[in-house]
C-alpha cells in the first residue's frame, strides 16, 4: 500500500513545490517531507527498489510470513488470535506460556491425535516445514504475533466459478504444502507406509477417491496415518467451510 502511495506522493509532492512554494497547507507539506526524507535515504546509499518502509525485525518478519504460509493463521486465526474454531486456541499468549524449545517441540510433534479424529488437532510439521522456519516460527510467536506489511493470505476470486476459487484456496489454506504444486504429492513422509505425502491427482487418486463425497470426507475428517514424526492429513471440518471444500474439490478435478 505504501508502495502504491509512493508514486503520486512524490509527484504530487512536487508539484506542490514548484507551483505553490513552501507553504500548501498541511496535506502538501505532509508529502513534501516524506519526498525529503525518501530523497535523503537516496542520497546517503542507493536503496535497493524494494526499500522497506517499516523495520521489523527479519526472523519475526520471516516467522508471519511463513506463519500464513502454512496456514498457521487459516487455523489459528489472523495474527494467531483465534476466534476461527472454539477448537484451535489463539497464540497470543502461549509464547510468554511456553519456552523456545516447548514451541519448537510443539510445531515439529503437534500435540497428538486420535486415530480417527473428530475435531481439529495441532498438525505434525517436522517433515513439512524446515529447521529455519520452525525457528523463525517460535520467533514471531514469542514476539507476540505483531501486524508484519505484506503478510495477508492469497486473495480468493470471487464470481468466477468454483475451480477458480479453488486453487487460490489451495494455497491459503496451505494444502501446496503438503500435496505439491498441481497436486503432484512427493512430499517426504520417511516413516508412512508410502514414504510420502500422496498426491491429489493422477489414476490411483481417482481410483481411490472417485466421488466428491469421498473427498469432501477426508479434507473433513482428516486421517491419521500414524504418530509424529508421521505426518498426517489434518482435521479440516469447522475450519474450512462447506463451500471452500466443493471449490478445492472443483480444482482437483481440474488436475491431471
Ligand atoms: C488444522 C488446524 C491447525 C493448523 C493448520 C495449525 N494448528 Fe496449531 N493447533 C491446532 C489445535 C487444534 C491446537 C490445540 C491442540 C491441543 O491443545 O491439543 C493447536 C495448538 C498449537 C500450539 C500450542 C498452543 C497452546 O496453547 O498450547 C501452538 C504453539 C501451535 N498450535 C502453533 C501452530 C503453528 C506455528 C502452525 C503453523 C505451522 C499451526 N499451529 C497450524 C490446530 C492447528
Ligand atoms: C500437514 C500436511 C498436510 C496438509 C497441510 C494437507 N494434507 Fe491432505 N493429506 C496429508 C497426508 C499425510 C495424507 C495421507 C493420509 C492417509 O494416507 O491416510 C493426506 C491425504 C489427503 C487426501 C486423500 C488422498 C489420499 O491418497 O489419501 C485428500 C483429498 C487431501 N489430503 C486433501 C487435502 C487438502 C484439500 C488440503 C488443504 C485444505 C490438505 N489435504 C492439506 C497431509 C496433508
């Protein structure tokens, strides 16, 4: 948003300059001295084009940025404050709660679940998500979640057909991650009976999962493979909602 601002801030700004002087009210003073400050900035060392406008500091900004990513924040809520399932708890306190290592161990075991599970459960990430990101993870959770620019999930078109809408929900609600770009799977998974994350396309998907139903039940219900590190398929029933499942199933369909 910023960035957007930028371009007419300085035109305006300057033309402010040239056409009325020094003194243009407070709104073209405003502009005139954010053109100052980004021209001395320019002046000092030649900024790379993608400045940022705000400084936070790079492990926390990592941390919200991988937090949306794996849809920490679908199940969590924005910012980790909850409010998305009385099942998922918000975050916001658990990093003064809890030590470095406890969070850690939390993101890469989850905190166990049922074989046949029936509310959500915290998924089991070792296997899905790297030392680095666990670690800028518990970073931005012990700094208390705070608003990082840029971090909001992919946007969902609306009014374009379900398919459409689907692949975006896709990537927000982080199944990428596990399944693959395309739904191609391969996903490491070292100690499942197939040694990785299945794929959502393909014969033996279809074979498996020939009817919307049989879809829309697993992404539901989840299914439990095994214990951590074993990664499981999450309990999305009362997060994602009735509808999102019938886009996400439209988009598989348009897969191999
Ligand atoms: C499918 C929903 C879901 C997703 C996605 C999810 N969680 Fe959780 N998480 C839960 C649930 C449910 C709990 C509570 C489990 C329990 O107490 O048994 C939980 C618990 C936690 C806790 C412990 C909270 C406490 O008060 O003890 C932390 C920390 C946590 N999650 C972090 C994360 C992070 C980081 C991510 C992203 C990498 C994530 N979660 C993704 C559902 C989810
Ligand atoms: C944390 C990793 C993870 C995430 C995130 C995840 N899945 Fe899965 N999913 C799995 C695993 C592991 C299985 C295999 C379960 C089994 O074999 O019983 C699975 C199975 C499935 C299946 C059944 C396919 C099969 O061969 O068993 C479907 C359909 C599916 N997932 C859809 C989704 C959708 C849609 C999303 C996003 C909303 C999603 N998954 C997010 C790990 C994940």
């Amino acid at each position: 948003m910023r960035g957007k601002g930028l371009l007419p801030a300085i035109l305006f700004g300057l033309v402010g300059m040239v056409v009325a002087g020094v003194a243009v009210g407070f709104a073209a003073g405003h502009y005139t001295s954010r053109v100052t400050t980004v021209t001395t900035a320019a002046a000092a060392a030649p900024a790379p084009a993608t400045q940022p406008t705000t400084s936070v500091d790079p492990t926390v900004a990592a941390g919200a940025h991988t937090f949306v990513q794996f849809a920490c924040a679908q199940c969590h809520g924005a910012l980790g404050r909850g409010g998305v399932s009385p099942d998922v708890p918000a975050l916001t306190t658990v990093g003064r709660a809890l030590t470095e290592q406890q969070l850690t161990h939390i993101i890469n075991h989850g905190l166990g679940e049922s074989k046949n599970p029936t509310k959500p459960y915290m998924p089991v990430w070792g296997e899905v998500i790297s030392g680095t990101q666990v670690h800028d993870l518990v970073a931005y959770i012990r700094a208390g979640l705070p608003a990082v620019p840029d971090t909001q999930p992919v946007a969902i078109p609306q009014g374009q057909g379900p398919a459409v809408a689907g692949a975006a929900l896709y990537v927000r609600d982080g199944c990428i991650n596990c399944h693959g770009p395309n739904g191609l799977g391969g996903v490491a998974n070292p100690l499942s009976p197939d040694k990785s994350i299945p794929p959502l396309s393909g014969g033996g998907f279809r074979h498996d999962f020939p009817t919307d139903k049989a879809i829309a039940a697993v992404i539901r219900s989840g299914s439990v493979i095994g214990r951590a590190p074993i990664v499981s398929m999450p309990h999305w029933g009362g997060i994602i909602p009735a509808q999102d499942v019938q886009s996400l199933i439209a988009y598989l369909k348009t897969l191999k």
